[in-house]
C-alpha cells in the first residue's frame, strides 16, 4: 500500500511535508487493509518517508 502513495505527496516549495492521509486510508480500505491499522501505522510510515525525502532532496541541492 505504501508504495502506491507516491502520488498522494503534500509538497510545500522545496519539501515534502507528508500524505494525503484522506487518500491513504482511502487506497486502505480499497485494498482491504484494516482501518484501525491503517492509522495506527500510516504517520509512524510517513514520518521515515518524508525526513529520507527530504534528506535526498537536501543533498541533491548540495550536491
């Protein structure tokens, strides 16, 4: 599931600030994950995944 949020990014000018977290539990429940779950584990996800976008963006720029 979590690969297929890519296209669900929040993107302020020059960072990526999370998910579309309506989205992703959308995509959720479309792929049958469970709800409770879902949120449960969603933002400790998108936590890693914005500070490493974030870090490969910074370093591209200094790169």
């Amino acid at each position: 599931m979590v690969q297929r949020l890519g296209g669900q990014l929040r993107i302020a000018p020059g960072a990526v600030i999370g998910w579309d977290m309506g989205a992703a539990l959308a995509l959720g429940h479309a792929l049958g994950v469970n709800a409770l779950i879902a949120a449960e584990i969603l933002p400790e996800i998108e936590a890693v995944m914005v500070r490493t976008l974030n870090a490969q963006m910074e370093g591209s720029r200094h790169g």
